[in-house]
C-alpha cells in the first residue's frame, strides 16, 4: 500500500487497506502496525502537520519487497505451473 504510492498519510493507508480486504480496520492497530514497520527500517515517518503523518518506503522497504516477489515467482509460480 505504501509503496504504491506517494507518500501517503495514515488515513489513505487505512482506506486502501480496508478497500482491498472489504473489512474495517481498526484505527489503533493500523498505527502500531505502521510504527513496527519504521521501527524495522522498511518504512520512513515523516509529517505532515502535528496531526497527520506520511510514510514513505525506503530503500531496504524495497529490497525486502524485491526479494519477496523473487520468492513468490519461485515458488508460488511452481505451484501454479505444476497444478495445471
């Protein structure tokens, strides 16, 4: 969600993730989730005003995505291959 966009604010995080999981998102545990992942160095905090802050991936937010969707072809792909 993060890195599919342009440094987005909490409330836009928590809009695309309840979008795509049709499910409501509880507020508190979207924002302890996020601070877990800046916390990790995959994800940057900045802010916006004193009520609003964005996020932004970082460089190793990016490796670590690269090297999951290398891992997915690999193996994920396998299966689909092989089921067919």
């Amino acid at each position: 969600m993060i890195a599919g966009q342009d440094e987005p604010h909490g409330l836009a995080i928590k809009d695309e993730l309840e979008e795509y999981y049709e499910n409501e998102i509880h507020h508190g545990l979207l924002y302890l989730n996020l601070d877990e992942v800046v916390d990790k160095g995959l994800v940057e905090k900045g802010k916006v005003d004193r009520r609003t802050n964005s996020y932004t991936i970082t460089a190793r937010g990016r490796r670590e995505l690269e090297a999951r969707r290398e891992w997915e072809d690999q193996y994920v792909g396998e299966l689909l291959s092989s089921s067919e």
